[in-house]
C-alpha cells in the first residue's frame, strides 16, 4: 500500500535558512554580561534621579517664616520673620514682598540676617506703590548681594 513516498521525517520537514541572506539565528538568553551591563546602567540612573531629587525637594539650608505683619500710614507695611538656618557663621538675605488687593506685588526688599544664631527674628518695614494688604517673605539664601554685605 505504499504510494511511493515515504512518510516526512523529522529531518525532510525542517528547511535551513541560509545565514548569509536572513542573519544568524538568536540565542534564547540573553549573554550575562549583557544583564549585569543593563542592572549597572539601570543602578547609576535612579541614583542620579534620587539625588537631583534630594538637591531639589530636600529641605533648605536657610528658610524664612512669616511671624506678623502691620499695616503702617503712607503705603508701607511692616513685616516680622523668623529666619532659621543650618550654618550661623554665615550671613543670609531674605526677600520679603507685600501685595494688593488684587495679589500682585507691590513692593519688595532685600533683608539682610547677621550671622550669629540658628533662629533670627527680622522687622522690617516694606514700602509699597499702592495700598498693601499683606506682606510675605519670597525666599531665603545665603547669596548676599554685595551692596548689602558692605558697612
């Protein structure tokens, strides 16, 4: 009952490819050098991203805090701040700001915070160019400027 052809064999059904035309085949694994490349590079990113992280959001060397503010006669106001800071051998600079009612600046300064104590409590008053309704502080740095460095 044989028709002349033999049943396909394991070896008849499977067709090489020739390497040169469609490339070598793949190994199923990865090589390990390949991983251990791929963890480093993955290990030296999210430590990178942590600190740019920890430098930005971390806490500030020096920061400033509203305490009070009052209104004064002629478009002024007088604002108190408490300054906390890390190193108190350094000087630090405040920016304080007042506003309008419609919450735009209206005035600003630049106040100066002698060296010497951890926690410092600043007045000062803040000319404005209009009717202040609040006073806030902008910020804290230990970038003084030089005209407010001088005696």
């Amino acid at each position: 009952m044989s028709t002349g052809q033999d049943a396909p064999t394991a070896e008849s059904t499977r067709t090489d490819v020739p390497g040169d035309r469609y490339g070598k085949t793949r190994a199923a694994k990865p090589a390990r050098w390949r991983r251990l490349v791929f963890g480093l590079v993955a290990l030296l990113v999210s430590g990178g991203i942590a600190y740019v992280a920890y430098t930005n959001f971390g806490s500030a060397p020096i920061e400033g805090e509203r305490v009070s503010f009052d209104e004064k006669p002629g478009d002024a106001m007088e604002i108190t701040i408490n300054v906390t800071r890390d190193d108190v051998n350094r000087p630090g600079v405040c920016v304080v700001r007042v506003r309008d009612k419609a919450g735009a600046e209206s005035g600003r300064k630049e106040v100066l915070v002698q060296p010497g104590s951890k926690n410092s409590r600043v007045t000062t008053t803040i000319k404005s160019i209009g009717k202040p309704v609040t006073a806030d502080i902008f910020g804290c740095s230990y970038d003084v400027p030089r005209y407010l460095s001088r005696p």
